[in-house]
C-alpha cells in the first residue's frame, strides 16, 4: 500500500468512525449513563470487534454473501430487529443514579458480537476491504485492519466522552429520559439507509 493509499484509507476510516451511527448513538447513551469509565469495555468491543470483522471479510466473507445474495436479506433482517430492540432498551433506561443499580453498559463481547448486526459496520467494513485492500493480500487486509484499528477507537471514544459532558445539562430524570427516547429515536433513524436498499 502506498504512502498515499495509507492515508485516503486514514481518511476514510476516519470519517466513517466519527460520524453517527448505531455505535456512536449508543456510545453516547452509555457515556450518559454510565460515564466513560464504565464505558471502556463496549468502546474497546466496538474498536477490536470491527477489526476482527474486516479481516473476516477481507479473508473470504465478502465472496461468501456474494455467492449467497440471501444472506444479505438474513443479516439485514437481523440487523432490524437487533437495532430495534436496542432503541427500546436505551428508550428505557433508567436516570444515571438508578441505572448504577438497576442496569449496565453494554459488554465488550456484546459491543463485539454488535457489529456483525451493525448495518454501517458492514458497509465500512465491506468498502474498506474493497477499495483498499482489492487484492485481498494477508498486507492489504492487515493494514485495513490496523488503521481501522488505530482510529475507530478514539474516535467513537469521543462519543462516549461527548454524553458523560452531557451530564451537565441532564440533571433531572425527566432530562434524561427525553434523551434517552432521543437517541433511541436516532437508532431507529439509523435504519432509514438499509430499509431503502
């Protein structure tokens, strides 16, 4: 990979890691909730668990669901309904104080196993591999990987770092709860691009 291939894929990896999406909503709805220390181990499931997919896929998965095109109707039927059950889950999580007691963020090996429902991870994951790595060579595959690696986690940690900030200004349980209900409508939105494809 050239010096100049390494940094469009920086790039890229960039700009699809920090822009919302299921990660990041939900990263922002723990920081919120939990804090970001509580945080650390779904941050580090969505950053490691994204690298171990794009290898999968850069090592074969991709011309699997090419030779299966119904494969793609079950993960996104998967995605739907997981995506959807999430949004309800964070619609009624309860204020921070209770949510020490009564809830938890999510795991590391939950936030792992999320993106292989994660329809913006597939897309990441699929169009890196493709574009940056078209040969799929073990070099190609690898460099995809660690540069996904080195940035996807302080970018969504940003994120969780964004919604403990905004535990400033939620400082009442009916504050929160409309957050709440706002970023599980923002999952919900999160589907609009996969319902139209």
């Amino acid at each position: 990979m050239t010096h100049e291939q390494l940094l469009a894929l920086a790039a890229f990896a960039f700009v699809t890691s920090i822009t919302p999406g299921p990660n990041n909503l939900m990263l922002m709805a723990s920081g919120a909730n939990f804090g970001v220390r509580r945080t650390v181990p779904h941050m580090l499931g969505v950053a490691l668990g994204f690298v171990f997919m794009a290898v999968l896929i850069g090592a074969g998965l991709a011309q699997a669901f090419a030779a299966a095109p119904q494969l793609y109707a079950v993960l996104k039927l998967a995605s739907v309904a997981y995506l959807l059950f999430l949004s309800w889950k964070v619609a009624t999580a309860p204020p921070p104080g209770d949510a020490a007691r009564a809830g938890r963020p999510m795991s590391f090996l939950a936030a792992a196993a999320f993106q292989w429902v994660n329809p913006k991870a597939w897309a990441m994951a699929l169009t890196a591999v493709s574009v940056y790595a078209p040969s799929q060579t073990a070099g190609g595959i690898v460099a995809v990987a660690v540069v996904f690696g080195l940035i996807n986690l302080p970018s969504v940690g940003a994120w969780a770092v964004l919604g403990q900030g905004m535990r400033r200004v939620l400082t009442s349980p009916a504050r929160m709860r409309a957050f709440n209900v706002l970023m599980a409508a923002l999952l919900v939105g999160s589907l609009y691009p996969v319902l139209l494809h």
